[in-house]
C-alpha cells in the first residue's frame, strides 16, 4: 500500500512526541537522539510496520533498538 508524505511525517512527528513524553525530551532533543541512534532511518525503512503498531509499543521498541546501536536513554 502506498502512502503519502504528509501521512508519514505526520505520524513521525506523533512519533517523536511521544517519544519525548516518555523521555523527558523537547521535540528537539527526542529527533536528534533518534536520528542519532538510527531510530529515525529504522522508521522511515519500517513504515509500513511500525505505523501499524501502538505509539506505545514502540517508542519502547525504538528506544531498546537505539540503546543497542550506542543510545543511553
């Protein structure tokens, strides 16, 4: 299924958000740690999964996989 450009960044911002709620983070600090950590290239090569799952489920999945490529958080 295609989708568009507007949809993916709309639910990586939500993304982003969420993942800095749980953080602690500004919007700011949660993308550069992800883009840091290659959270933000797994989202973007695994959309079609990931958008399927709860924010949740994988900001908790995102932030294992970043703290294995160097992440501290």
């Amino acid at each position: 299924m295609a989708y568009t450009i507007s949809d993916k960044l709309d639910w990586i911002m939500i993304f982003i958000l969420e993942f800095g709620r749980k953080h602690g983070l500004t919007m700011k600090q949660a993308f550069n740690y992800l883009n840091r950590y290659q959270g933000m290239a797994f989202l973007d090569k695994h959309y079609d999964y990931v958008h399927t799952q709860s924010f949740k489920s994988m900001v908790d999945d995102i932030t294992e996989y970043c703290h294995k490529k160097g992440g501290g958080l």
